[in-house]
C-alpha cells in the first residue's frame, strides 16, 4: 500500500546544496491560474509572476525580505516589514532564508502540493514555504511552517501565513466586512488603498464578532466587482484573533501580510519542534468576485466543509421565540408545530441545563451540562423521541468553552478557567472562558458533547456557541513562560475537539456560532455543516449579512433564519422574510404558540417553496446581480449544475409610489435550452403576482439572459421568487 502510495507520488526534489545553484523557475498551475517563484543569485525566494487566465496579476517581490537589510540591495534600499521575525539565543532577529531545495508532490488526482525548504544565513532555523493547488477550483491554500534546528528555544515575534508584495501603480482596491457586535456584519468596506500602514486587527481572541471578518478581497485596478475586475478572494483558516495588514512603501510597491495576532507575546519553539501557521486560502479571477466565489463555493463544498454534498434540513429553532424560558411541554408543542409548518430539525438552544445554579438567566449554570430536572423532567431523552415521532429531528445548544462562575464546573474546577494572576477577572455576559489549551479540559469538552450524541435516539444536530471574547488572557496550563504560545493552543485544542466529534459523528450536523454572529470563518468552516452569521434576524439586515457571507461561504453554509424582528414589524411581510431567507439555508427562529394564522400560512407557503427550489440553492451556482449596498433592487440568482433549473431572487427595497415595473439580470443559464418561469412563494391572500404578466412564460437562455427578467412590484419590501424549468420548445 505504501509503495503503491509512494508511486503515485510525483516528487522533484532539486539541489540540495549549501551554495544555492542556480535554480529554475518554479510554477503551480491551477486549471486556469498560476503562480511562478524564482530564486535570485543570492539565493532568495521572490513571487514572480501571478496569473489567472490571460490576465497577469502585478502581485511580484521578494516573499522573506529582511526588516533591515534587503537581501542583495545596496545604498538605500526601502524597509520591508517582512514575513519572520525570530528571536534566538542571541536575540537574532535579522532573516536572511535562502533557498535550499523544493518538492512538488502530486498528493491526488487534482490536488498538488509545493513545500520549498528554506534555511537562515547564519541561525540554525528552517523554513518550508507551503502551498497546495486544488487545481480544478483555482484554490491556492497556503502556510509556513518555522522549525527550530537550534539548540536553544526559539520565539516567534511574527510568521505570516501569507505574505506578498504587488506593484500598486495601476491601484489596489481592497474589499473587507466588520462586524462589531455581528450587526454590522451587513457593511461591506471598499477603499483604495494608498501609501502608509493599514492594519485590519481582530482582537477577540477566539472570534470575529467585533471588528473586521478574517477574509478580503483585493481588487487590481478597479473596485472589486461582480464580472470584470481582476481580483482576488482571501479568507484566513483561523477562528482566533487574526491581522490583515497592507502598506504600500515610498517604491509603490504593496506589502500584504495576513497572520494571527499573538497580543499574548511571541509563541515559542522548543528545540527540534516547529510551528505551523493556520492556512490562508486564495482564489484568483479576471472576470470579478462573481466567478471566484462560485469556484471557491464548490470547492467548500468538496474540499473544506463536511457534508458539502448533503442538503442542509430546514430547522426551527427555540431562542429568540422562547430565550431560556423552555420545558418539556412547549417544546413539545412547539415541536408539534413545526412539523405542522414543514420543519425537519428542532433546535433547543440555550436554557435547558444545570440545577443548582439553574440557567434561568446569562448569569448562571453555563458549564453544567446536565438537563434541568424542573424544566426537562424527563431529559433531552423523552424530546428526542417526540421530535422523532413527529419526523423531525433534534438538535441541541451548547457553548463549550466557556463558563458561569455561578457553575459547578467552575467551582469544581477552578484550575480550568482562564484568569489573570493578580488581577481581578473581568466577565462579559458573566462568563469566562475555559483554559482550552489544556488537554483536560479538551476531553471535558469532547465527552460533554459525546455524552448526548451517544445516546439512542439520537441527536442528530449540535449548536456551538461562543459568547465571550478572551478577556482574562491567562493559560494556567500553559504557565508564564508559554503564555505567547496560548492562542495557537487554544484554537489547535478547540479544532481537535471538532475534529473528534465530527469524525465519530459523522451524520450530526455543526453550526458554529459566535453569539450573535460575525461568524464566518474558514478555520470553523472545515468543521461545520453552517454558520449562524447573525443575531439580526431583521431582514433589512440578513440580505446585506448574507450577501457579505456569499462573496466567500456556499449559500447551504449560512443559516437564514425567518423571525418577527425587529420588534414584530409589519413592514416586512412574511413573504419577503422568507424571499430572504431563501438566499441561504432557511430556517426558522420562532415561537410558534405566537404566530398568527397568516403569518403561519405564509410559513408553510414559504417552507413549501424552498424545499422545491433548495438543492438549485444549496448545490448549484450563484450569480449576484444588483447590490443591496449600491441599489434598491439587488437581486441573485443560482442555477443548478446540470443547468436545467434555476432560481431567481429579487427585492424591492426602497421606498415607491404606486407601481414599479423593473426587471432583473439572470445568468448562468444555458444559452441553448429553453426554459419556463414560474413564481413560486406566493402566500393564498397574496393576490399579486411579480412576474410580470405580459412576459413570454417559455424562452431561450440566450433570450432569458438577454431581455432578463419583468418584474412588478407593489411596495417597500417587495420581493420575487421566480424558477426557471427546462422544457421542450413548443412547436
Ligand atoms: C448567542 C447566539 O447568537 C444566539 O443565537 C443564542 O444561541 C444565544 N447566544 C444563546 O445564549
């Protein structure tokens, strides 16, 4: 097996030598893109030429530059900030790698990877410079990986994950997303970047809720738009605090660096041990944001996430209905319910444990993860078998990192929890975070969890949460001379108890969460089956938040929840909460014993309606027209990948008076197949159609594509759900 293993495997190993031979070029090709290194006569590695296409891309430079003496430059060279920093026995600090010798291992059918070994001129580290191709979605992913050949322990001040240089003559457009309590997940920043320092930071510690979402765009030339501008998607694999920075030097020459942000102090390396750094994932176009993403999508789908080939239920679930206010007898009804409604999966979130220190309220209980014997009296147990008896299934809230100093956990064990010696321990939402670093509390975590996805019948959902930042940044397991090391411990030991779960779990469905929102990250992806981006449910803010969250994560990835929010509005319909909702995984978030009749009918409507549409939806392609940042009419559109359906969603959002007849691009379709058009999603009292009832029903996707789509709208919020079928001509 492994001599067959080792056949299949492609690899190059070239020169091996201490006087760095003159080397050739070095190119990764992807179908369509392709990325060439060179070594210069000193022996240093530089990023040649990019390329997508025919486009050429004017990222080049030299990838390890030292801080103070560019490699090969006299007189008054320009001071590049640089990849690495180490500090040595000596407090070395200058990096000087040079090339030593590369591999290109064929690791499987499409998937390439390229590791050039560097060393330093004078300090006993290593370097491997890593980067895979997944060569049929153009997706580049890559890390470095630092190893000390010393004798000494070595600290790591700064190792990028991703670090690059580009000429920014002809102008560097950046696109990112903050988040600042997850609301504002729905702003998208787009601004031309110019000379000095611009430092994008998140300093949660082990989230994104406030400030920027770990993921840019870059576009070259112009803004980054949907179908011409070259540009490229970047997204971090790293759920911890993370720093996009970008400076553009008095040469005009870009210096983009992506890394984790170690406020902790400099991670160390132990003698003959090595750090990796999380991986940075990028995708190239020259035909704008919309190609690159529905790339990037597919290969989530295939490459990164589990279950991507798996269509996600539609849930109902109890917190923003019930908050902690739940027991055995209205989840039952609630339960009962839903199915009513055509929900599949039933959510029980936050309230249902602990006793002593009961969770009526934030303040108490997290950590206790045992049924509330007043409100579950007979455990998750007796619910399973209800939500199984009525088809659905079950799925259960847990915030395993953290917990209430009102606990019996943290009574019990208060060696687990982060604090800082000496100081006063600050709370937020009255909770501390668990010393995740420590393997013990790992199994804690892992067996919590085990506890209730071992039991028949089974849960066959998991809700993870995570409400507060690191705000004591204290590791006792680790102890004073490892704290620079704690971040990377922690998110290694939370992904470690993810990887466990999923893979003794393998049909429980994840949802990462990270209270509130903002979560929408790479490095929690490749564990979950969705995100929950946002508390917002108001659907003023779900179509900017998902529209953000579509430039990077596949609509079956982001749950959409359908509420009342804000606070019951009826300026938005139902229909046009579900429209919404539509766009991504739709579930529900309500308390149904509060639902009146319409709202429940269009429910079921709208419920109805998306399980006809959602495998175009969750498998297929999307193409994003209009902007709801830039115009009252966005729209999107999916089409699934044998080409023979597609979805159509548009919205009316500003304000008008009287009648509003528009239309809306569609794309994707296949120039020569006909296709019908229906609306789908329209409740009974609903008497107005948005299609347009002067249009031709059948057309051409050359025609469809062409004239777009007639739409009428009546009012503010106004939406359309338009389907596309292939179908013979008639004669
Ligand atoms: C924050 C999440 O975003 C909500 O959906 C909910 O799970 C609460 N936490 C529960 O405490």
């Amino acid at each position: 097996m492994k001599k067959c293993k080792f056949l299949l495997t492609l690899t190059l190993l070239i020169a091996s030598t201490a006087t760095f031979a003159k080397v050739d070029d070095i190119t990764l090709k992807s179908a369509e893109s392709a990325i060439v290194y060179s070594i210069n006569d000193a022996g240093a590695l530089y990023l040649k030429k990019v390329t997508n296409k025919s486009t050429i891309f004017p990222m080049s430079g030299q990838l390890f530059p030292s801080q103070y003496r560019p490699l090969g430059y006299s007189g008054n060279g320009v001071r590049y900030e640089g990849a690495l920093t180490i500090d040595g026995e000596n407090k070395e600090t200058v990096i000087e790698l040079k090339y030593q010798s590369h591999t290109l291992t064929t690791e499987r059918d499409g998937v390439e990877l390229l590791t050039i070994t560097l060393l330093d001129s004078s300090y006993p580290i290593t370097v491997k410079y890593n980067t895979r191709v997944y060569k049929n979605y153009n997706v580049f992913e890559q890390w470095t990986q630092v190893i000390n050949n010393s004798n000494n322990i070595i600290e790591l001040p700064r190792v990028d994950a991703m670090y690059w240089q580009a000429n920014a003559t002809g102008g560097v457009f950046l696109e990112w997303y903050p988040s600042k309590q997850a609301g504002e997940f729905g702003k998208r920043i787009q601004e031309k970047l110019s000379y000095g320092k611009k430092s994008l930071e998140c300093r949660d510690g082990i989230r994104h809720k406030e400030g920027p979402q770990p993921e840019m765009v870059i576009g070259f030339g112009d803004y980054p738009n949907e179908d011409s501008t070259p540009c490229m998607l970047v997204a971090f694999g790293w759920s911890g605090s993370s720093k996009f920075s970008y400076e553009i030097n008095s040469d005009n020459q870009l210096e983009t660096s992506i890394s984790v942000l170690n406020h902790y102090g400099a991670p160390k390396v132990k003698v003959g041990e090595s750090l990796d750094t999380p991986p940075v994932y990028s995708i190239l176009s020259s035909n704008g944001k919309g190609e690159a993403s529905r790339y990037l999508h597919r290969w989530v789908r295939s490459e990164l996430m589990p279950a991507g080939d798996q269509i996600r239920p539609i849930d109902n679930n109890s917190w923003e209905g019930c908050f902690m206010n739940v027991n055995e007898e209205s989840v039952t009804r609630m339960m009962k319910d839903s199915k009513e409604l055509g929900i599949e999966l039933y959510v029980l979130d936050d309230g249902w444990f602990a006793d002593k220190y009961a969770r009526n309220k934030d303040i108490s209980g997290l950590g206790d993860w045992f049924e509330n014997p007043k409100k579950l009296p007979n455990g998750i147990e007796a619910l399973v078998k209800v939500a199984n008896k009525e088809g659905l299934e079950f799925g259960l809230w847990f915030e395993p990192e953290m917990v209430n100093p009102e606990s019996e956990l943290a009574k019990n064990h208060p060696n687990w929890l982060m604090t800082m010696p000496n100081k006063e321990i600050s709370l937020q939402r009255t909770q501390l975070t668990l010393d995740v670093a420590n393997p013990e509390v790992q199994d804690f975590m892992f067996e919590t969890i085990d506890k209730y996805l071992s039991k028949k019948p089974s849960i066959k959902f998991i809700k993870w949460d995570v409400n507060a930042n690191i705000n004591n940044p204290y590791s006792p397991y680790l102890g004073d001379k490892y704290q620079g090391n704690m971040l990377y411990e922690y998110m290694n030991g939370y992904y470690s108890v993810l990887e466990r779960l999923t893979t003794k779990y393998p049909n429980v469905f994840f949802q990462t969460c990270s209270s509130g929102g903002g979560r929408s990250d790479f490095g929690a992806l490749k564990y979950s089956h969705t995100h929950w981006i946002s508390d917002n449910t108001a659907p003023n803010h779900r179509i900017v938040a998902q529209w953000n969250a579509s430039i990077f994560i596949p609509a079956m990835a982001t749950t959409a929840h359908v509420t009342h929010a804000p606070r019951n509005s009826v300026a938005f319909r139902p229909k046009y909460r579900f429209d919404i909702s539509m766009m991504a995984q739709l579930g529900m978030e309500v308390d149904t014993r509060k639902c009146d009749t319409e709202y429940l009918n269009a429910a079921k409507t709208g419920i109805e309606a998306y399980k006809s549409v959602r495998d175009i939806v969750q498998l297929g392609d999307l193409y994003r027209h209009q902007n709801p940042f830039d115009s009252e009419i966005p729209s999107l559109n999916f089409v699934s990948q044998d080409k023979t359906r597609c979805l159509l969603l548009a919205y009316q959002t500003g304000e008008i008076n009287g009648i509003l007849r528009t239309s809306s691009k569609i794309d994707g379709l296949d120039p020569k197949k006909n296709y019908k058009v229906t609306e789908i999603n329209l409740p009974e009292q609903d008497s107005h159609p948005r299609l347009d009832s002067q249009t031709a029903v059948i057309k051409s996707g050359t025609e469809w594509m062409g004239s777009g789509v007639p739409l009428v709208y009546s009012r503010q919020f106004d939406s359309a759900a338009i389907l596309f079928t292939e179908v013979e001509k008639p004669k």
